[in-house]
C-alpha cells in the first residue's frame, strides 16, 4: 500500500472507511427502532394491562407532527394513546397469549376475523378532491363495461342459500377504477347494506350475487352507513370486518376443527 494511506501506527484509509460504515450502520438501525414505534407502543402487559417501559432513548422515537391526507388535521406520533374500543370478548385463560372467547355476537365483537382498526371518521379522498368510493348514481361518469355483468337487479344469497335482497347499485373506487362493494337492498326490513365485492361471487346465467361469509338473516347486522352516497375510513373498517367475523362465527359449525 502506498505510504500516503497510512494515518498512525496501523490505522489506514481501510481501518477509516471500515469503521465508518459500522458506525453508519449502527445509527441506522438505531434511528429504524425509534421510527418504527411512532405507533403501536407502549406494549401493554398479556395478562395485566399493565403499559410497559418504552425502551429508553435508543427505542423510543420523538413526537412528530403529520399532516394528514387532503391538510385536514394533524396528528401527533407517539402520543401514547390507547385504544379506547371495549372490546367484547373474554380471555380463555390466565397465561399469556390465550384466545379471546367473545361475548355475545362474535361477529360484531372486534376480535379475530372480525378485528377492524380505529380509522379517522372521514372518506377516503381524491387527491383533487371528493370521496373516492360512492355508487354509480353519484359517479355518473362511470358505467359497467360492455359484457361484463351488471349486478344491478340480482338477487343476493346468504351462505344458507336463502336470499336476503337485491343489489340496488354498485360503489366504485374512482381513483382505482373498480368495484369495491354492492349496495344490497334487504328483502326483510327494505334497508341497504353494503358487500364487499372481494366476498361476493356473481352467477351471471343464474343472476345471483353469493355470499358464503354470512346467513341471509345476517344482512341485516351489517354496520350501517352516516351517509347514504359515502363510506368513511372507519365504515369500511366495520364492514369489512362483519363479513370477516362470519367466515368463524356465522354459525356454530364454523368454531369446531375442520377435522
């Protein structure tokens, strides 16, 4: 090597860029562990409740303020905040880690299939403005491609086989050009519901809408809408989250083993 490469002693231009880079990667990992508990923490205790320590300057991130989509508020990360839901549901057990056995109507409990998050109360919005998902008798602009089947008129089955409405009209993400849920008109008590398209199956020759996450009768639990033309952050998380819970407790059936 050169003698120009030589600092001191046996430190050279190789010891340098060496501890340079450990000492790069060494705050890099440091800065991710603060950054990735911006939520989430601190950790309460399984079997208390108890909050447990944050992990001290290394892994606990500076409050930062975002702004949120569209400029319509800001929010301060970490806050230390909780979450508020009283979920229904019991612990199955003392130690650590044991399911949760709802209370009542697991479909609606929050737990397990049926889980949702707490999102902000507002619609998801176009970066021009206005929702992004609403049905097609707002979305004027948009139509049901030629060929493709138009659900519009169908009858709607439950997993029992029973029909529980009609689809009334379709919701479409404008931004991404697709459906994303089905307006059921229920046949019991005449009100709309929402469907997510990804848990509904269309039978065009027999012009039936199927659905094998819930029973017709179960239409209408659904979660209800503020607004009729729209559906926020925190509707789609409950929605979603009904027709999720029925896929394990629609019935009794579904809680036994498969085997």
């Amino acid at each position: 090597m050169p003698h120009n490469a030589f600092f001191a002693g046996t430190f050279d231009l190789t010891s340098l860029v060496f501890g340079s880079f450990v000492l790069f990667f060494a705050g890099l990992l440091i800065y991710l562990r603060r950054e990735d508990r911006r939520e989430g923490y601190p950790l309460e205790d399984d079997v208390t409740g108890r909050t447990e320590a944050l992990g001290g300057l290394f892994f606990t991130a500076q409050p930062k303020s975002f702004i949120l989509d569209g400029g319509r508020a800001t929010v301060l990360k970490p806050n230390s905040a909780r979450d508020s839901r009283d979920i229904a549901a019991d612990r199955t057990s003392a130690a650590p880690g044991s399911p949760l056995k709802p209370r009542g109507d697991g479909m609606t409990a929050g737990i397990g299939p049926g889980a949702f998050a707490q999102r902000a109360r507002a619609p998801d919005m176009m970066s021009h403005g206005g929702p992004k998902i609403v049905p097609l008798r707002v979305a004027t602009d948009f139509s049901i491609a030629k060929g493709d089947a138009d659900p519009r008129g169908m009858s709607v089955t439950g997993a029992d086989g029973v029909v529980a409405g009609v689809v009334g009209d379709v919701w479409v993400d404008k931004a991404e050009v697709m459906i994303r849920y089905l307006e059921v008109k229920l046949s019991a008590t005449a009100q709309s519901v929402l469907l997510p398209m990804t848990m509904a199956v269309i039978h065009k020759g027999r012009g039936v809408v199927k659905v094998d996450a819930i029973l017709a009768s179960q239409f209408a639990g659904v979660p209800k809408l503020s607004s009729p033309n729209q559906i926020t952050l925190d509707e789609e998380e409950r929605v979603v989250a009904y027709y999720g819970g029925g896929y394990l407790y629609a019935t009794p059936a579904r809680l036994e083993p498969l085997i």
